[in-house]
C-alpha cells in the first residue's frame, strides 16, 4: 500500500473517468475524421474504387472497418499510456488529484500502462473497488501491478509545475 498518499475510492475515481471520457471522444472523433479522410483520398486516387457512400464503404468492408476499430483502440490506449507514464495523471485524475503509480511509488512502465488500460474494461474494472473494500484496488490496478492515490493539492500542483 501506498505510504505517502490514500488510495483513491470509487466515487472520485469514477468522476476522473467522466473527465477523461469527454477527451477520449474528443480524440476518437478526430480519427474518424482522419481515417474518413484518408479513404476519401484513396477513393479519389483511384485506389479504392469510386462510391457514393464511403461512410457505408468503410461499414461493409471488414478490412475497413476493422482498421477503424484498431485505429479507435490505438488511439485510447495511446491517450493514457502516454499521461500515465509522463506524470502518472491525465487530465481527469489531474482535476481530482489522482495519480497511477505502481506500488513503490514510481512511475509506471508503456507495458504496465497498455495492461492496465486494456484491463479497465471501459472504466468497468473500477466496480472492483466498491468490495475491496482493505485495498481500494480496481481490476486494472490488481492486473498492473499499480495503484490509484489520491494527492495532497501541493503535490498535485508539484506535479504539474514539474512537467514544463
């Protein structure tokens, strides 16, 4: 268990993840956007063949569409691997002064943070918090080796002035 800082409990934990959300769509919208895009210029290169509908292109081709799928998860795991292992925070756990870290109180490692994002289950591996009750644990954290702690608002703001 930590020593310094509490481990997060469910309730701020879940508001972080609303925060979070609202970027992650942000971000998958923008590649759609690109990813549309780019089909677009292969149609009008002549490398896809000419449709009326690419939308319904990308939907019916399960090359396409699967692409789109990787490009989606690449994305979001990308989003918090990156935050999670800069400054053990995104912009969510930043606003509610979390912080991921493993259970010596460092950073975690790109492997440790592709787990734990891949394991949270869309934000469903925090119920697990609610019964465990001792260690205020999520599944992604059990499953990473890392911990969720709730920090000091000096400590939150030391972070944050340490990243410029």
């Amino acid at each position: 268990m930590s020593g310094e800082f509490p481990r997060a409990g469910f309730w701020r934990r879940f508001a972080s993840l609303i925060y979070d959300s609202l970027v992650v769509i942000s971000l998958s919208m923008l590649t759609a956007i690109l990813y549309f895009a780019a089909i677009q210029s292969l149609v009008a290169l002549g490398f896809i063949p000419q449709t009326e509908d690419p939308a319904a292109l990308i939907q019916d081709s399960p090359l396409l569409y699967g692409i789109r799928s990787a490009l989606f998860i690449g994305v979001n795991i990308a989003f918090f691997a990156y935050f999670w292992t800069k400054s053990g925070q995104t912009i969510g756990m930043r606003a509610w002064r979390l912080k991921v870290q493993t259970l010596n109180n460092e950073l975690i490692s790109w492997p440790q943070a592709v787990i734990r994002s891949i394991t949270a289950l869309l934000g469903l591996g925090n119920l697990v918090v609610l019964v465990d009750f001792k260690n205020k644990r999520a599944l992604q954290d059990y499953l990473s080796k890392t911990e969720v702690v709730t920090l000091t608002k000096e400590e939150n703001k030391r972070i944050y002035r340490s990243l410029d």
